[in-house]
C-alpha cells in the first residue's frame, strides 16, 4: 500500500480550504476532508491515475476531488501533494510564481 505526504503548500491549501469551508457547513468541511483522503490514499496506490500536468511543472499530475483538484508528484513510496486548489484558480500563474 501506497503513501502520500504532503507539502507544506499542500498543508496550508487544506487549512485554507476548511476554514473556509466550516464558515458555511462543518458536514461539508468534513465530507471533502474524507475524500480528500480517499483520493490520496487511492493515488498512493496507482500514481498514474490523474492526469499528467507537465504543462505546469516536472512530473506534476492532477485529480479533482469536488470543486478542488490535488496536485501530485509521484514517488517511490506514493505521492507528494504538492497543492490542492480551486478547481476555478488560475494554475499555470500559480505554479509560474511559485518559487517567487
């Protein structure tokens, strides 16, 4: 079984995201943080599954989970989860920008 770890953006992002999710709803907070962990677990275990993201950075990948998508790395062990963002951001700004 598979691993995923996540960055330290990637940690930030889903504090950012439940915060702003328990404003309106804490079932709701909590329903995408299960998913949320549902989908990285089944990640870990089959890394190819999103969609390849080579367009914004080296070896990133991607999967939605509700209106947020995951941002990955595949490792040896699993994934990395570089960042989850709002399915509505602008990512090639974001990750453009990244090491600013």
């Amino acid at each position: 079984m598979g691993k995923y770890i996540l960055s330290g953006a990637a940690k930030q992002d889903l504090k950012d995201i439940k915060n702003y999710m328990m404003q309106f709803s804490k079932g709701a907070a909590n329903r995408f943080l299960d998913a949320f962990e549902e989908k990285c677990k089944l990640l870990a275990d089959f890394p190819e599954l999103g969609r390849t993201r080579e367009e914004l950075a080296p070896s990133l990948r991607s999967l939605p989970v509700d209106n947020q998508v995951i941002f990955y790395r595949p490792n040896k062990n699993g994934i990395q989860v570089e960042r989850v963002l709002s399915r509505y951001r602008d990512f090639e700004n974001i990750f453009n920008n990244e090491d600013d």
